[in-house]
C-alpha cells in the first residue's frame, strides 16, 4: 500500500495473549479469561456447548457483524478486545460493508458459512464472496457459549498479526512467466502464490507496470523482521502488469503440485544442476507456509550425502573403506538405533552403509569427526549456512551448526541441530551430482545485479565417489523402488527424521536424473520411500 493507507490490525496487543486454543493469559477488566466479560450464572452449565447452542451464538454473532455492530459482536466471542479490533476494522480500514451471512448446516459445535459482501473504495465497487468456519467453546467461567475467536472467522486466509487495507498496491502487478515465456498464475499454479507475491513485491516496480487498487492481507513481521509479501484477495481497480521471466518450468510445477497434492504437508523443489536454476517449488499445507523455500526441519538420513562428503575428504574413509553398521552404536550415553529391520554388518564399506542407510556406520565416526568438519564441509562444499543466498526471494540457507556433545553425532544422521529446507537438499544434490555449487536462482541474477553466495565445491574424487554411492541407492538401495523405472544415470537419498511431539518421523528423499535434482519433505510422513519418495520420482520424470 501507499503510505497513508490504514490498515486493520488483526489481533494487535493481544496477538502476544491469544493461546493455540483459544485461552490464554488474556486479562482486561472484566473480560479476565476470555469470556466475553460475563459473570457466570447461578446454574451455569457445564460441557461443550450443544448444537442449538452453536447455532444461536452463530446466529447472534453474525447478525451483529451484519449490521457493522462490531462492539455487539465482540460480546459473543470468548475474546472481545480482539474481535471488536478486527470488526471495526473489517468495515473501517478494509472498505467492506453490505455484509450478508449465510450460516450452513453446522456439525456440532462447528459452524461453517458463506460471506457476500461489496468492498468499495474510491468510487470503485466489486463484490466479495468467501468461506469460512467458527467453532463455539463454553466459556471457562461465565460458561457462556462463545465464539472461539480467531482472525481466520473474519477471513479464512488471515492469521494472527495480520492486517487487511484497501488502497493503491504497493506494487504493480508482474506476468511471471516460465523459461518458456508460458504464464505462471495462480489460479493455475496454487503453490506459486506466495512465491509470485514476493516476485511482485521486489520486482513489480522494475518491470515497467502500473500499480492497481486491491483489497489485501498485509503480513505481520517475521522474528528476524522481513515481512511476507502482501496477499492479493480482490482487485478493485487493475493497474498495469510488467512483465517477468523466471527460471521455472511450467511443466515441472503441474508435476510438483500434483505430486504434492497426494500428502498432506508435503513440499518439494526441483532444479537444474548445471546452473542452478530453480525448475519447481511446491507446497499442499493448511497454513500457506511455504516450506519449500523457508523450512527449517531436520533433514535425517539425506543429510549422509554432505557427512559422505565430509569422512571422505576428511581422509577418514572412502566409498569403499570401512565403514562398519553395527546393530547400535553409543555416543556420550546416548545410544543410536537403525532402522527396524536392517540387518548389521560388521565388515560394510562406506558404499554399503549409504545405500542401506546404516545409521550407526556414521555415528561410529563422530569420535574422529572434528565439531567442526561438518559445518566447515556445508558451508565450504555446499554453500550452506552463511545466511547469503540471493535466489530471487527469501529463503532459509540451511543451519549445520559446529555441535559438541551427543548432537556431534546426530548431526551426522540428520538430527540434532541440523535444519534443512527442500531447497536446500535439492541443492545439495545437484551439488553431488556436478561437483560444483551453483547457489539456486528464481529469477536471472542480473536482473538486478545480485552476488551469488559461492563455494568451492568438490574434488572430483569425492564428487564421483559421492554419484557412485547416490547411483547404488536409487538402483539396489533404500530408494531402488522408488527410482525404478527412471533409468540407470540417476541417483537418491531417502531418509527420515525424528522430531519431538510427533508420532510418526518426517519423510525426506533427494534424487537426480538427467539435468535435474529434486528434494522433497514430508512432515509425519513416515519412512523416504513412504512419502516424500514418490514426489521426487514423479518430478523428476516430468522434468526436463
């Protein structure tokens, strides 16, 4: 937006206060607990609230919100202060009025609903129709049933510390297109949206076009202070779009998205080895986060390409040295387990235990790895975690932090402090398979005159050693399944990583094929091959 523009703070002060479900530590006046400020009766009742009871509160809330009686409707939620802000400003900053409701049949306490409404903005007027669910909890002691307050009920793409405003955009729309000059737009690509509103709002301004008006979700400020793009929900005034050309392939994308699409919290990037540029980026997540580019997550078994990498040009071992898979391995009192089920074998070359995922072959050498070796062989080989990489949008640069204690040796599996992104392991990939790291790209670096983050790279011993061991996992190894059928000049990495509070480990698998390398994640995926395997298959015969 222009400067000038208001915007309406959803959540504001109590973005802190607001707990996962609801309650928190929320303390003004009399609404003490997140009750609406209502003293409890003298026969409250006690237990969820009943179906009548959700659907009356539904009924009252949204008639409230109807009339633009935002203090009204505040009271039947479980934190006012809030709701009254954000309904305030729904009509006040964002331009929204002629609000009609339409409650759906509701299942319980849960109420699903449609919203028509009409966002008008200097003289320029266009509908507005979405949908979205509130929940009604009893509160905790007024016992009223109140509406669980959270800012997707106003919209069900906003989340806490978001803002909404209509006004002039604060950047010209941008027509991305792939390095085929094909269209890339949202409505036909889904997972490009967040990736397409950072593309705008970095290069909307260098591309010639002429900003619109638009109605729009305003992210609040990450922890480090860089702010997402503003999302674009209605377009009351088209300006005039510039033109960009990307590094991605219309192809691989519908590939990836429809290969993602079969999990839920599922991610996956692909890119071109031989220069770095980036092929697809997907994600099928509820939040919209897009963990392809921006996660960080322990990255489990895949991570043993950079400690293969790093044992051999530590001069340790080599592909066919030893490298022993004992059924258990100790390291400081912590004790390391394989996988159920693989058989240990006490005479395994380094080649053997990659392509069977051997996990205590590699803790075995934490006594000989430096704290160090790991992170000097990521960042020096890989390009890894020195916070420099300039893809075209924000990125998370992998972390592969010089650890002492039992995270020496988890490291090492892809555990303890190690944090990965797809983007990174997709990287890391082509990295093995050439030998050289080219710092992944979205859009041409001189568009703008970017510095790539740069690295040595690998010697071609332990490059070619590094493809030999890859190309016996995707053929007769843990990923030998999942690859069948791409043809022998491939390699992988399957893995999974445990992460606490989960049942079941993220699903990660790293492959090649041709001039493409691919990487995906899976949260509570379970094993590489179960989950994120088969979207890296699937792109990776799509892409060229």
């Amino acid at each position: 937006m222009r400067s000038g523009v208001k915007a309406a703070v959803i959540g504001g002060v109590c973005a802190v206060m607001l707990g996962g479900a609801g309650y928190g530590t929320y303390n003004i006046v009399t609404a003490l607990d997140g009750d609406g400020g209502t003293a409890a009766p003298a026969a409250a009742r006690t237990g969820p609230p009943s179906g009548a009871e959700a659907r009356q509160t539904a009924h009252a809330f949204f008639a409230a919100w109807e009339k633009g009686d935002a203090a009204t409707a505040a009271t039947y939620t479980n934190f006012p202060q809030a709701a009254e802000q954000l309904l305030t400003a729904y009509a006040d900053d964002a331009h929204i009025t002629a609000v009609h409701i339409t409650a759906e049949g509701a299942a319980g306490s849960t109420v699903p609903f449609t919203v028509r409404a009409t966002v008008s903005y200097d003289g320029k007027h266009r509908p507005l129709a979405y949908r979205s669910t509130l929940t009604v909890v009893r509160g905790r002691t007024s016992h009223r049933p109140l509406v669980d307050w959270q800012p997707s009920v106003v919209h069900p793409q906003l989340r806490k510390g978001d803002t909404l405003a209509t006004g002039e955009s604060a950047a010209p729309e941008i027509l991305a297109v792939d390095r085929d000059d094909r269209v890339l737009s949202k409505e036909k690509y889904p997972s490009l949206g967040p990736v397409l509103d950072e593309l705008r709002k970095k290069y909307g301004d260098r591309t010639g076009g002429r900003p619109g008006v638009e109605l729009v979700i305003r992210h609040a400020d990450a922890a480090d202070g860089t702010q997402a793009a503003d999302t674009t929900l209605l377009t009351l005034a088209k300006g005039r779009p510039g033109r960009l050309r990307t590094t991605l392939s219309a192809g691989a994308q519908a590939a990836a998205e429809a290969a993602v699409e079969k999990y839920p919290d599922a991610s996956v990037v692909a890119v071109k080895p031989s220069t770095g540029e980036i092929l697809a980026v997907a994600n099928h997540r509820d939040d919209g986060f897009d963990a392809a580019l921006l996660g960080e997550r322990p990255p489990g078994s895949t991570m043993k390409i950079i400690s293969a990498a790093t044992l051999i040009d530590s001069g340790l071992t080599t592909a066919g040295g030893k490298a022993p898979c004992p059924p258990t391995a100790v390291w400081q009192s912590q004790t390391f387990h394989n996988l159920t089920g693989l058989a240990p074998d006490e005479n395994a070359t380094l080649s053997d235990s990659f392509a069977r995922s051997c996990n205590t072959a590699f803790v075995k050498f934490a006594d000989d790895v430096k704290p160090d070796s790991l992170t000097r062989e990521a960042q020096e080989r890989f390009g890894l975690g020195q916070n420099n990489w300039q893809i075209g949008v924000p990125s998370f640069d992998g972390r592969v932090p010089a650890s002492g204690g039992p995270d020496t040796a988890a490291n090492l599996i892809g555990q303890g402090q190690v944090q990965m992104s797809p983007l990174n392991m997709a990287s890391v990939t082509a990295t093995a398979m050439t030998g050289s790291f080219r710092q992944p790209v979205i859009v041409p670096l001189g568009l703008d005159h970017r510095d790539p983050a740069r690295a040595r790279g690998l010697s071609s011993g332990t490059a070619a050693q590094l493809r030999a061991m890859m190309n016996r996992t995707a053929l007769s190894g843990t990923a030998a399944q999942v690859m069948s059928g791409l043809g022998r000049d491939i390699g992988a990495k399957t893995g999974s990583a445990e992460t606490d509070g989960q049942a079941k480990s993220d699903s990660w698998f790293a492959g090649y094929r041709g001039d493409v390398a691919a990487a995906a994640m899976v949260q509570d995926g379970g094993h590489g091959v179960d989950a994120a395997g088969p979207i890296v298959a699937t792109v990776l015969r799509s892409a060229r």
